[in-house]
C-alpha cells in the first residue's frame, strides 16, 4: 500500500497520511478518549458503517411504528368511550354505527400492517422470533 489509511467518520471516508494521523491524535482536546488506532468514534471498517446505517435506519422505523402504536391505543380509548356513549343515548347515538365501525376495521387494519412492518425490520431473522419469541 502507499501507507496512508482510511478514517470514517459519520457516512464520509477520507484518506489520510499517518505522520498527518499523529497530529490529528494530537489535536484532540485532553479529555478525548482515544484508543492506540486513533480517536474512538472512527472506524476504518467499511462494514461497521453499513452496519450503523442499518441500524439507523431500523431505529428510525421503529419509532415510527412505535409512535403508530400510540396513535391506535388512542383511537382504542377514543373508541371505548364512543361506545360508552352510544350505550346510554340509544335513541340518538351522536356517533353512527356505520362510522364506528368504520374507525375500529382502518384502525384495526393498519395495526395489523404495523406488526407486519415490526416483524420484518427486526435485526432477528423471522425463523428465531418464531422458535422463541421471548427472547
């Protein structure tokens, strides 16, 4: 090789020389950690980042689903109290059945594609999630 070596940091990889590598380990403030290969938060290992992007991305998906999550348990509640409603006027409902219904099949139906979603954006293949799913 023509001795220089690769420092990731974030997405980006640059090039970098290794007298010019001392003087960026002695650049960093005192209380930086560092390790004998360089400062802790670069990495050298193109697959350690593909693996952080990944993760990142199923971190960002699973907030997302978390947060569809939330929005069901409000529509269930929301929905608990239509029907506590509708139970003492049932001459006059202020709610339809038809519209109630409606909300409890979408509601219910898009639960069902968020579980699907969780299910396959896990890092545990489906296989072990199926042979024990607690752990």
């Amino acid at each position: 090789m023509n001795g220089t070596s690769d420092i990731v940091s974030g997405n980006r990889c640059t090039r970098v020389n290794p007298a010019k590598e001392d003087s960026l380990l002695s650049s960093l403030p005192p209380h930086t950690p560092t390790s004998k290969d360089g400062p802790l938060n670069f990495s050298s290992n193109i697959l350690l980042v593909h693996r952080l992007d990944e993760m990142r991305r199923m971190e960002n998906i699973n907030f997302t689903l978390a947060i569809a999550c939330l929005f069901y348990c409000g529509i269930n509640f929301a929905l608990i109290i239509v029907n506590y409603v509708n139970s003492h006027h049932e001459d006059d409902p202020p709610v339809s059945e038809r519209s109630f219904h409606l909300l409890e099949f979408w509601g219910t139906f898009v639960f069902a594609i968020v579980e699907c979603i969780s299910l396959t954006s896990t890092p545990k293949s489906i296989l072990n999630i199926y042979n024990n799913p607690l752990a």
